[in-house]
C-alpha cells in the first residue's frame, strides 16, 4: 500500500473546508484511492461532485468484490444495484475468500431479479 499523502487530521480539515475547491477535493480523492483508501477516496470524490472518481470506485468495488465499498458508492451516486455487477461482484469476492461479501451480493441479487 502506497504511503498516506496526509495525516488523518489533515484529510478531515480538507474535506470538512467549506471552501476547498472540487479540484482539490477530487485531487485527494485520486491521492486516496492510489494509497487504498477507498472509502475515504469516496468521500473526496462525492464532496467533489466527481462522478467519474465514484464510477472508478464502484469498478473497482466490483472487481475486488467489495460488497460495502460498492453500496457505498452506489449511495453516493443514487444508483440502484445491477444485476450484472451484483452478479460479477458475488463472483469476485468468492474468488477471493471474501464469503461474507459474495453472500450480500447474492442476497442483492434475489431482492432485485424478476
């Protein structure tokens, strides 16, 4: 994993600055999401209004089959589940021992198939 680019205490500041630019936000999201910090990138990226960081997110939250990073960004951008990604990510997270989260994925999947 990547070394932080700022220290805890320094992220919040930014993200709670009411006059931080999108750029800025967005540009510490993309810092985030190099380092692993894929729930706090999302935070950046949303505060932002960086769409197209969000939707990075949620490809990656599929391929790694992150069942809690993919409902997060999905919130973030007011989008409902797909069956195509519930079903890749249950596929993913399986793959890789990530049992827990191939099941929510599955459970996903029943509430929204016809």
């Amino acid at each position: 994993m990547a070394k932080t680019f700022l220290k805890w205490k320094d992220r919040r500041s930014l993200l709670d600055n009411l006059k931080a630019s999108s750029e800025s936000l967005s540009q510490a999201g993309r810092k985030l999401l190099a380092a692993g910090n894929y729930a706090e990138a999302a935070e950046f990226f949303r505060k932002a209004k960086d769409e197209a960081g969000l939707k990075d997110l949620l490809t990656l939250a599929v391929n790694e089959g992150d069942f809690f990073l993919y409902s997060l960004v999905n919130q973030y951008l007011s989008l409902n589940p797909t069956i195509s990604a519930l079903t890749a990510l249950a596929k993913n997270a399986e793959g890789l021992g990530l049992d827990v989260y191939a099941a929510k994925a599955l459970a996903g999947l029943k509430k929204i198939q016809p």
